[in-house]
C-alpha cells in the first residue's frame, strides 16, 4: 500500500473530575491525515486544510508530523512519508484538535506498514502532544483507541479502555472564541486544597462506578470539578449562564471540554441532547457569541482507515 | 425486644488513593454493643471493656453515647437506652475502632425499636465520628453496611456500595504502638500538588475499575497513594520495610490503613496472606515493634445482631 486515508475523532479530555486521567472519544467533526509513502526517509508535510494557513508545515513543530516521525521510528521503517492533513474541528477548541492529528497521522503511518498494534504507537502521540501542550495522554489515548480511556499512570504509561453508558449523549458546544491551551493551562493551580481533591475523588469514582453499572444519568451527575473548573471557567465568557441553561433543560451535568472553551453536557437521549444543545447556544448567544454544538455519543473505533 | 446484642467489623480507610472517599468493613475482630431500653430518656453508658479504663463513660463524650443518642432522635423513639460496650480492637490503630463502636451502638438502637434502615443511621454514626476525630464516613460506612462503600459526597451525604473481587485478602499487621488519629490527622497536607493528585487519581479510577472487573490482582495494584502516605509513613516506625517485605512476598499492594499505624496488604489468597503477614510481622519485629497479624477478607454483613 502507497498511500492511506485516516480519520481521527475529537476528544473530550478530563470531563470533570478526571484531570488528565480521563478521555473519551466522540462522533462528529474530527481530523484527516492522508499519508503517502516515500523513498527519502523522514517527513514531508505537503499540505494543510482548515487551519486558515496557522499551523506549521515543519514536521518538527506540527504534531502530526512529529507523531509520523516517531512512528516510523516505532516501526523501523525504511523510507518515509508525506502528509496532507485536514483539520476540520477549530484550533484551541477543548476538543483534542492536536491530538486527533497526532493519532490520525500515526495511525497512517502504521496503516502503510502493515502495523496493526494501536497501543503500541501511544507512545509516538504523546511525543506530538508535549511538543505543543505538554506530556499529556487524555486526548490522544481515546483519539487513537477509541471509546474512553482511564490512564492509570503516565510512569510507566498505564492505559484502560471504560466501559461507556449505552444511553450516554454527549453534547459539545464550542464558542466562536479561541482559548490557546496554554493559557488554560496556566490558570490551573499546581497545589490543590485537600477539601477539594475529596470532592473531586468521590465524584470521579461514582463516575467510574456508573460506567460499569450502565447508567448515563449517575455518569452525568458524576461531572463535578471543584478543581480546574473554577480556574478555567473565568477564561470562557458566560460559562456560568451556559451551564445553568444545560442543568436547566435537564442536563445530568455540565462541564468544560478539556482546556476549552468547548463546554460539554451529559444527557441520556438525542432529543433531551437537541434541546439541551440550543439552550447552551443561546445562552453563548445572549453573551455575544456564536457556537456551533454537536450532539455527539462515543466514538468507539478512533483513528481508522476512510475511503478515498 | 428488651436488649440487644450487636457487633460492628473493623474497616480500613482510604484503601491508598481513596482518602475520605473508600473505606472496607473486614473480618476479624470488631466491638460489640449490648443495649438495653430504659424507660428514662437519654444515653448511659453502664459498662467498657477492653480500653484499659481510657474511654470515657461519659455519653455525650463517647462515639457510641453520641451515636445511640442520635439514633434514639432519628427514631422518635421514646424512652433511653443502657449500653455496654466491649471493644476487642486498639484503640488508634486505624481500624475504625470509635466508628465499629458508633455503629454498633445505631444499630443495637434501631433494632430494639424495629427500624430497618441502616442508611438511615448514617447521621448518627458521621456525628459520632465528628466528635472524636472530624466528620468523615469512611471507617462509619462501611462499619455499618458493610462491604466497600464509597463517598461520593458529603454535602449532601452519598453513598454507593461498591463490588468486592471475590478473592480479595486483606492482610492487616498492627504494630503494638498507639498512633492517635488527631496526631495523623495534623500530618496530612492540606494543599497537594496537582502532580500528585494525578498520580493519585489514576489509581483511584484504576480501582472501582478493578473491583467490577472482579479482580483482586489490579485492586491491589492499585493501593497507591502519592499524598498521604509519604506524610503517614514517618509516623509509623519501620513502615517502609514493612511495606517492603509485603511487596516481597508477593502482596499486589501495601499502604496505611486509615490513619495508622495498622498496614495493610492486597494479596488473592489466603495462603498468599499468610505468608506476606508473616513476612510484616517480622519486619517489625527487626524494628522492636510487636505486632498483631489479621489475615481477613471482606466482612459483607456490617453492624449486625449477634447471640448472646
């Protein structure tokens, strides 16, 4: 095989209480990597849709290029590969946009070279997210692998895939406003009052609990962060009025999508999801912004092989 | 019905990286509550055994007085209640010992007036708690309902049952050496790293994980605690040879029970049990510590009546 077509789906890292621990993978907009073999080692990026010309064609500095780099290293392949990668979620979104490009162009990597161990290349997307945002697994864990993934530990990396509520809708409504992850980041305090880790570790084992009992309301009412919520929630305008409008129209909960400004809700049907999903854009409305909202449920296949 | 007998297990708190928020009833020793209606209203304490005359006699001062008062209010019951209270674990071994009490002292109440709801009781028994050693559930919980029990919350007050692998053995060394909970209690941070709380909550998720999954291997492996076991440890004398010698022998996981200074280890057998609590034993004993060996499993029934 020459050349390959890969998608990679968008990502909801954290999801209240998990704080770089959880992720789960989502239906709906998501990355493409077309990748094409090459005699010269190494990897070219030939081109780069939807980014509005911002992201970098150096290999070393995009995270798809760095994730193909690390994967024909994995592999010990010979010879190389070019990159056209498509982005179709925005930039600085919370919705895991580096990530799905990191684990589309590894996943195409292995694709061209018969390598089938998904797991084994998590090592080359975590190169390509700390080369932009830091050594962090909970986005390109469930874009590589699908469904929700617990990381365990990062020393060494320990990952589990989560059983995931039948009923689970998840709905994602991103402001027409960019926050860089690095700027959520910063805000996030690195000392946390004990009071509150307890808060957030008996809501992130009650979640985990409703993940194996099969129960989307207890996993939504589980979405509570004392923590990096708070922290991040002044970076967002009107995050206070969205998440009331989502509780109010019968959200189990409602919470920021990893670093940003994406907010998500947890509701048990496409409906309840419908309604919940306009009243959020029309609370980002009422503030002045436009938002697009995708009333999503799991991806469970990640990074996979597309026609074309 | 006149008097009651009724025994309440020990527990084990926290269980590594569930601090305030998991707590496991075990086998083995436990206090024993004899309860008696009075027609005069009110709490006395008639009898305690089994403290060395340090407990006081006094109600309103003693976990078992406080709980069997609360409970007596809970009820509407009319008329008072005698109690005779035998303690057969150490007082400040981080066995729950004042929770065992509190515990059986509710439900010796509820049972002389017929009433059937343990969680009911809760109140009374979180109060008892609250007035020796701070106002957390997890010894209270799971002494009284038995199995494992999570907090989810405190403001309000949630509790969920969580499954037990069937082979889980707990092996519980206690050092012949009093560490008062209020002197472990100083020790613990009140900021943490968030570094460590990743750590942390890894292996919190990584455990209600193992417990649906049924496998006694992972939960132990999971007993990892990043926050307040480093502050524990150096209270404990020889704690970290102990733990050693337990991972030695093949325990899955070793860390403090509660607040100390009783370890525990994870192991999936009882011959495994034996063999890592005699290798516990004698690392303290090398450090001069004497020291009392349980291997025991999970105690299923809580507060419960017992003949006699």
């Amino acid at each position: 095989m020459d050349s390959v077509r890969v998608f990679a789906p968008a990502t909801v890292a954290n999801l209240g209480p998990g704080f770089d621990v959880l992720g789960l993978a989502v239906t709906g907009p998501g990355d493409v990597v077309e990748a094409r073999r090459t005699d010269a080692p190494g990897v070219v990026i030939e081109e780069i849709t939807g980014d509005d010309g911002r992201l970098t064609h150096d290999p070393a500095k995009n995270t798809a290029g760095v994730a193909a780099a690390e994967a024909l290293r994995i592999i010990g392949a010979q010879g190389g590969v070019a990159l056209r990668l498509h982005k179709n979620m925005p930039l600085g979104s919370g919705l895991g946009s580096s990530a799905a490009s990191a684990a589309a162009a590894a996943w195409a990597v292995a694709i061209l070279h018969q390598f089938e161990d998904k797991s084994a290349l998590m090592p080359a997307c975590l190169a390509a997210e700390a080369s932009v945002s830091g050594y962090h697994a909970d986005n390109v864990a469930p874009a590589l692998l699908g469904g929700m993934v617990l990381i365990k530990g990062y020393r060494p990396l320990q990952l589990q895939t989560i059983p995931i509520p039948k009923k689970l809708v998840i709905v994602l409504v991103t402001p027409r406003f960019e926050l860089p992850t690095a700027k959520a980041r910063s805000v996030v305090p690195q000392s946390v009052p004990l009071c509150d880790m307890i808060i957030n570790n008996g809501h992130l084992a009650a979640m985990i609990a409703a993940c194996f009992r099969d129960d989307a309301i207890e996993f939504g009412k589980a979405v509570v962060d004392a923590i990096v919520e708070p922290a991040r929630a002044a970076l967002i305008p009107a995050f206070s009025t969205v998440k009331s409008a989502a509780l109010g129209q019968g959200a189990f909960g409602c919470s920021i999508s990893g670093a940003g400004p994406t907010v998500f809700a947890v509701c048990d049907s496409r409906p309840a999801g419908e309604r919940v999903g306009e009243a959020m854009r029309a609370a980002f409305s009422a503030a002045g912004l436009e938002s697009a909202v995708n009333v999503a449920v799991p991806d469970m296949a990640g990074a996979r092989r597309i026609a074309g």
